[in-house]
C-alpha cells in the first residue's frame, strides 16, 4: 500500500529526523508482524519548506501515485492546504508536527493530528502564572498561522486565573535583529515582566540572544517557553542558545523514560549519523518520536480496514474544463483506513496512543527550569491534579494543586531563587501620575496649595499622608508625583466621577484622595482595600428634652401605664374588701366607710403606710403579690423620675428620614459626593437639596433650620462626619440608618499589579499604631466630644415594660375572688334553699346579697371577741 510523506527536508532538520523515525519505525514494526499480509510502501516528497511546495506534493501523491494515506507535512500552514486535499480525496493525513489549534476548525473526519493541539498548553502555562500570583502577561509570538492560533486559547486561559494580557508582542518571520531589539525595548518600558514566548524554535534563539543583550534576561523578568521551544532547544541544547534563556521555564509534553525508548535512541542515533554523516550533534526530539509512533499506528490500521478496495474513483468531468483539483479522484479505501485509525490503541514510544476525534489524547506536561547547559525538571502538570512535583499514578485522590510550592526550587533569570513580583516600574524613568481632587472645604483630607509665582502646587491632607505611609511599607521604591485634578486657574476640573474615569483614560496613573468606593466607579478602575470607615450617615441638630415644668413627675410612666396603675389600685381594693368584709371589723360599718378604708388601703401600699390588719390568707396572698408590683413600679418611677430632673436629655430634632421626605424638609449634601444619587434614590425633591462645602458652611445651614434658609439634616459619608462632630459635637448627632458605602480607597487602573501590594500595606497600616497617629495629627483627640448615640434621651416608662406584673396580680387576685366565692357558696349553701320552690330568681339573688354581707359571726375572729374570761370581762379580739 503507497503512503506519502510530505516534509521539509532542504536545511532542516526536524525533516530529516522525522523521516528517519519513520522508516525505523517500519523497519522494526514489520520485524515484529512479520506475518501481517499488507506492507506500507514509503513515498517521499520535499515540501521545501513552502505552503505551495506542500501542496504541489500532496496534490501529485493523491492524483498521480494514488497513495492511500499522507504522513505530513511539517507546519501548520502547510497542513492547512494539504487537509482540504485530502478532504476532498478522501486520503487520511497524519501530520505529527502542525500543532496549531487553527487546523481544528476545518472539521475533517481524514485529518488526524499525531501530535499535541497547542492549545492543550495553555492551561499548564495559567497554571504557572497563578501559581506565582503574577497579574500581567505579554505573549510574544510568531506572526504566522502557528503564532496566532494559539493566542485566543492563551488569552481565556489567563484570564480564567484573574490574569490580564494588556499587550501582544508580535514579531514577523522575517524580523531584522534591529527590529526585534526595538520590540523588546518597547516591552521594557511597560510595567509587565512576565513574557510568553511562541514561535519557532529559529527566530526565539534569536529573540533570547538580543533580550539577553539588552539586559532583559535579568533579575525580576520572567519567561515561559511554548513546548515548541522547550521541546527543540533541550532535544540537544547548545551552550550558545541556553546561556541566553538563563532562568527561563518551559513546558513540554512528558514522555515516560522506559528501556524501550533508551534503546530506541541508542539504535537512532547510530542509524541517523550512519545516514547523515554531515550533522554533528543531531539529538531526537519529541516529533521523531511522535512520527515513529504515527508510522506505527498507520500500519495497524492497514492492517485491519484491509485491502480489498485500494482504488480511485476517478471524477467525471469533460476534458476541455479539466484542471488537477477538478479531475482529482476518491479513495474507495479512505473510510475504512479513517475507521480503523480512530479505533487504533496501543503502547507506543510516547505511552499509550489512541485518537480522539483525530486528536492524540493529550498528556501531561513537564515544566523545565533552564539552567547551566541544559534544563532541570522542577515538576509537573496535568489535567487533573494541577501542579505537581511528581507524577504518582497510585495517588488518585489528590485534589488538583495550583501552588508553586509543589514545584521544586526555581532559579529566575539573574541567578536568583526570589520569585519575581511580575512587574516593575517603567524604566523610561517617568514617575506614576498620582492624581489628587482640588475642593474648598474639608481641607483635612486633601488640601491643594497653589504658589502662582512658581505655579507649582503642594498637597497636604489626611488621605495624602496615608498613601505615603504606605508606599514607604512597600518592599520596593515606587517614584511618583501629584498632580492636582484643577483647571489653569486652580478651579476643580470636573467631580470625583470625572476624576476616577482620568485613570480609565489613562491621564492619571492613580487617584489619592477622599475617594469613596462605589459600584460604577469599580467599573472603570480597580480600588485598593478601604483605609477609613465606611457609611452614610445623617447629622441632626439635638436639643435638650429636659422641660422641667409642674407636669414634670408625670413623665416617667406614660399615659397608659397611668390608667393601668390607677385601675389596678381600685380593683386590689375591691378585691381586699370581697375577701376581709365579712370577717374583719375594720372592713366593716357604713358603705361609704367600707368603700373608704378598701381604697386607702389599696392606694397606702404605695408608701407601705397600711394601717389595717387583713385576717384572711387569701387577703394575705394577695396584698404579698400587691406590695412586690407596687415595689418594683415605684423604683422605677423613681429611678426615671431622678434621671428626667437631673441629667441632660438630649434628643435629635429629626430621627427618621421618611419623615423629612414627608415634611419637605431641605437637606444638605457635599458638593460633588455621590450622595447625591442617594438622596435622590430616596424619594428627596431635588429642589430641597442644599449644597455645602465645609464643616463651617454645613454649621451655619443646620443653625438655621429648614425654615430660615437652612437645612434640617447634612447627609454625609462617616469620615466627613466624624470631622465635623469633632468640632460640633456639642450641637449636633450622626442619627441611623446608616447607608452602607465601602469607605475611601486609592483607585489605580484595571489589572494594576499595584493594588494587591497597596491593599497589604494598608492592611498593615490599619491594624497597627500609625494610623491612629495621623488620625490624631489631622483629626486631634475627640475624647472631650460625647458619643452621640448616648446622647439620646430616654423613653418614657411604658405599659410595656411592666404588663407581667400586671397579669401576676391579676390573676391572682381573681383565682382569690374565686376560691373565696365557692367556699362562700358551699358554707352558706342552706341557707339557699328557700322553703317555697316558687320564689323569684330576683328574691335569690337579694337573698344571696344580703347574707353576703353580713358578717362571718361563725368567723373565729368574732367567736374570740365574743369570750369572756372568769371574771366576765370581755377578752380582746384575736387576729
């Protein structure tokens, strides 16, 4: 059976190699089935290192020798012709070379890459980037088909790690060495240090010479190879190439070292000098061994479609029209051929080997750290573990890693073991452009000071003093300068939103200041950790609650609390009177006396001043229960009663923001704030919105109040009313709800690989005593200022609070009347019974009234009055 090879075979030496592998791999594969009844039969064609050159061979392989299958070619844009071609024959193409993910899109069923998809690297090479917690990352590659077909893959790849690509460096096949210098000092003059090199392995030994010319394989740069770099420049390193790519890493795909590879390279390299005598040096590369396995797996399947349909249907065209494409004929045996290779598995030089959907199964990847004359293995990535430091095959359960610490020790460019941030400042010698905001009032925080003689401006301030606190904490020297957000009269330039979108415009290369984070502000650039409080709160003037009048002792209990007691005395004195006016002579006598001494004795528990004896346990129960909520309600009145006249009762003049909504109060607000859309949100008329630009203004507009030209309520962010309750505490309060903001942060662009370090810092700075120094150098101490949450006065005692006191006595008292009424009953319960059955229920009921209040003379209480001792002297009563 014919099979067409398809390589570069003019100075190049992966060709050479390739073809090499592959009669090998004939040579020994037939060695071994020497009693399978099909052969393959070579037919060798150089490309010359041409797409067209690829496609003229392949054309005149499929039209003219009518060979069954095609083992090339050797790039990806080769391939690309090529694939159609078979296509359209319908004669499968084992390429074990064109690698770029660009040929997948074709979607033919005869192409099957014997090789690994560039873009199962990318993954691998995110994986090292996240690893290290790097930000940026700038590809450098090849301006072909090879280069750009795999940069949409390694852009998704970043990004899924949180990891930007904020340019692509692109260096055409052709590039002169000036051109490639000037690329690189381009990249030099960017923050970004992390670079991704993709090309041919030709051009990047170029690249690394003039970068490490230039100074750019040095401490603090970072370099990752592609496995076609990797792959070549280790298969047989020169000293000339690795001394220049000092530190980088690379990947490649992992082959597992088994005896039958040692000895298989043992035997090609005897067998390639033997055939090549003229190249020194050749070493065997990951492609040899991917075409010796290709060979192998196309001679298996040969095997098994069989031959009993090896021809051409020859198209039907008219001659006069004919032309190559036109009169190109279909193989009856490629389905078959394309079926038995996709089922094709087996054990081959690079491990197991099997097709799916014409793409060899991807294995894991090795990651190199280039030092001395060679690489050195530090660890390994696979799919499904991540990051790792060993392949273990008998530790299934590891969960997938994504830490530089299952790597071994790295040594970066520069002969160091310091793993490189990813980033420094431009060495263009330019400082970062901080911009700052230029306002009238709560210089505290910013402050612009402008010398029109020098026109030169001094900032100053609370938030100024911070980022420089800061930047000094950072492990490394960060120059830059503020630049006032100001027109050329010193005027401010726009609001806070203006200011923040200069760094999405990149004008400004951050923002320092009093600048809130806010969702549409994070929108546009990327915020640091906040370095003050967060919130909106509302300032409220207060007054003093304390309006010592005669009604004064009626305002520790409220209105109902009032009636309740009142109610709860007269009914404690019907009650005492029920159960003691039969049997006790002090409840006893004219009805306006009874009624009299019931009430003083219900109302005298007050003062505990109850002359009368009660005789009854029932009585005594209830009087026990009585005196314990009379004790409890006058403490407590009291207690609020003490407080009323002697302490200060402050109250806010406004609590409820609703409320000021409802009144149409005006409210103020600081010019240029955010709060404005809050406010707004709320439901506030935007003509009773008052703007303010200090604490002094702010002052004067609450003094006056909604009705003189002023405000009711200031609304504000908590650092602005912190100030100004430092110096105002005395008149006013911060009233809820407080209205969450996430507090003042420093904005720097998307992606900046600054903000992680500065949030640290002020991670740093918040939780030790520096802080709280320069919060007292721009602030002052605000221990004499009260706290104005304890400023509120008090409420009123309320029914409320006591209502289980209540139900106690009462229903104690009323199981008392009831006991009291059923032995009542039951004593008396002759005396019931009339004579005459016919009476009245009304005649019943005056009878029942009239024993009932009668007295007890069975009582032993009159029993004992009515003794008399020996001498006929009256004893006195017994209690």
């Amino acid at each position: 059976m014919n099979v067409g090879v398809v390589l570069d075979f003019d100075n190049d030496l992966d060709g050479k190699i390739g073809l090499s592998c592959i009669n090998m791999s004939l040579s020994d594969f037939y060695d071994t089935h020497g009693d399978y009844k099909t052969r393959l039969v070579l037919i060798t064609r150089d490309s010359k290192n041409d797409v067209a050159g690829a496609a003229a061979a392949a054309l005149d392989l499929i039209k003219n020798v009518e060979v069954q299958a095609i083992i090339g070619p050797t790039t990806s844009m080769q391939a690309n012709f090529v694939i159609e071609l078979g296509d359209k024959a319908q004669v499968p193409i084992l390429s074990f070379s064109a690698s770029s993910p660009s040929l997948t899109s074709i979607r033919s069923p005869f192409f099957f890459r014997a090789t690994q998809n560039d873009s199962t690297q990318v993954n691998a090479i995110s994986a090292l980037v996240q690893a290290f917690g790097w930000r940026e990352a700038v590809p450098i590659y090849i301006d072909n088909e090879y280069g750009q077909g795999v940069i949409p893959y390694l852009t998704d790849a970043l990004q899924a790690v949180d990891a930007r690509v904020p340019y692509r460096s692109v260096i055409s096949p052709s590039a002169t060495d000036d051109q490639i210098v000037s690329e690189l000092y381009k990249l030099m003059t960017m923050q970004t240090r992390v670079f991704i090199v993709h090309m041919f392995p030709s051009l990047g030994a170029r690249v690394f010479a003039k970068a490490k010319e230039i100074g750019m394989v040095s401490e603090g740069y970072v370099w990752i190879m592609t496995d076609g770099l990797t792959a070549e420049f280790f298969s047989s390193p020169k000293a000339s190439v690795t001394n220049t790519m000092q530190g980088a890493l690379g990947v490649k795909p992992y082959v597992p070292r088994t005896k039958d590879l040692e000895t298989f390279r043992i035997r090609w390299k005897r067998k390639f000098q033997q055939d090549n005598p003229d190249i020194v040096d050749a070493d065997l590369n990951i492609f040899g061994l991917w075409a010796y396995d290709a060979v192998t797996a196309l001679a298996l399947a040969v095997e098994k479609a069989g031959t009993a349909n090896l021809g051409f249907q020859k198209a039907n065209v008219s001659s006069n029209s004919s032309t190559d494409l036109a009169t190109l004929g279909v193989s009856l045996n490629g389905p078959n051929l394309v079926q038995a290779l996709s089922n094709i598995t087996f054990k081959g030089l690079t491990g197991d080997y099997l097709f799916d959907n014409g793409q060899l199964q991807s294995s894991a990847f090795q990651i190199i750290n280039v030092n001395g004359n060679g690489g050195r293995e530090i660890g390994f990535w696979t799919s499904t573990k991540g990051i790792v430091k060993t392949l273990n095959s008998t530790n299934n359960m590891t969960a997938y890693s994504g830490s530089n610490s299952d790597l071994s020790t790295v040594i970066w460019p520069g002969d160091t073991t310091s793993v490189p941030k990813g980033w420094e400042i431009p060495t263009n010698g330019k400082k970062l452009r901080i911009g700052v905001p230029v306002k009238d009032g709560f210089s505290e925080f910013v402050k612009v000071k402008r010398d029109p003689s020098s026109n030169t401006s001094t900032v100053t301030g609370y938030s100024i003093d911070v980022f420089d606190s800061v930047v000094k904490a950072l492990p490394y020297a960060l120059p830059y300068e503020y630049i006032p957000f100001a027109k050329p009269d010193g005027e401010p330039a726009g609001t806070y939103d203006d200011l923040i979108y200069q760094v999405y415009l990149k004008n400004f290369d951050a923002v320092v200041g009093d600048t809130t984070i806010v969702f549409n502000r994070s929108q546009y650039v990327d915020f640091t950790l906040p370095y003050t409080e967060s919130g909106v709160s509302m300032i409220v003037p207060i007054v003093d609650n304390n309006s010592k009048n005669a009604w004064v002792f009626l305002r520790p209990l409220t209105w109902d609390l009032w009636v309740t007691s009142v109610c709860f005395f007269i009914f404690i004195g019907f009650v005492i009177w029920v159960l003691e006016h039969r049997i006790n002579e002090d409840f006893r006598g004219p009805a306006s006396h009874q009624a009299g001494t019931s009430f003083w004795f219900s109302f005298s528990t007050m003062v505990f001043a109850q002359r009368e004896t009660v005789v009854s346990n029932l009585s005594r129960a209830v009087v026990i229960i009585w005196c314990f909520v009379v004790l409890i309600l006058t403490q407590s009145y009291t207690a609020s009663l003490t407080s009323l006249l002697t302490v200060q009762q402050l109250r806010p003049t406004v609590t409820d923001v609703h409320e000021l909504i409802k009144k149409g109060e005006y409210v103020g607000y600081q010019e240029g704030s955010f709060v404005l859309g809050i406010l707004l949100n709320l439901g506030f008329d935007k003509s009773k919105l008052i703007v303010y630009n200090s604490t002094e203004q702010c002052d004067d507009l609450l003094s006056k109040g909604s009705v003189n030209g002023g405000i009711a309520a200031a609304f504000d962010e908590v650092p602005y009313t912190r100030l100004f309750l430092s110096k105002y505490c005395s008149k006013y309060a911060m009233i809820d709800p407080t209205f969450k903001t996430a507090g003042f942060g420093f904005a720097f662009p998307k992606g900046s690989p600054l903000v992680p370090d500065v949030s640290r810092a002020v991670l740093n700075m918040t939780e030790g005593d520096k802080m709280k120094e320069i919060e007292n150098a721009w602030f002052g101490k605000q221990s004499n200022c009260p706290d104005s949450s304890n400023s509120v006065t008090s409420n009123s005692l309320s029914l409320k609070s006591f209502w289980g006191l209540f139900l106690i006595a009462g229903v104690a008292s009323l199981l008392a009347i009831i006991i009291f009424m059923v032995m009542f009953v039951y004593k008396e319960r002759k005396m019931f019974r009339p004579l005459n059955s016919r009476i009245s229920v009304r005649s019943k009921v005056r009878n029942f009234f009239r024993i009932f209040i009668q007295r007890d003379l069975k009582s032993h209480t009159f029993r004992k009055s009515g003794l008399n001792d020996s001498k006929g002297t009256n004893l006195p009563s017994m209690v």
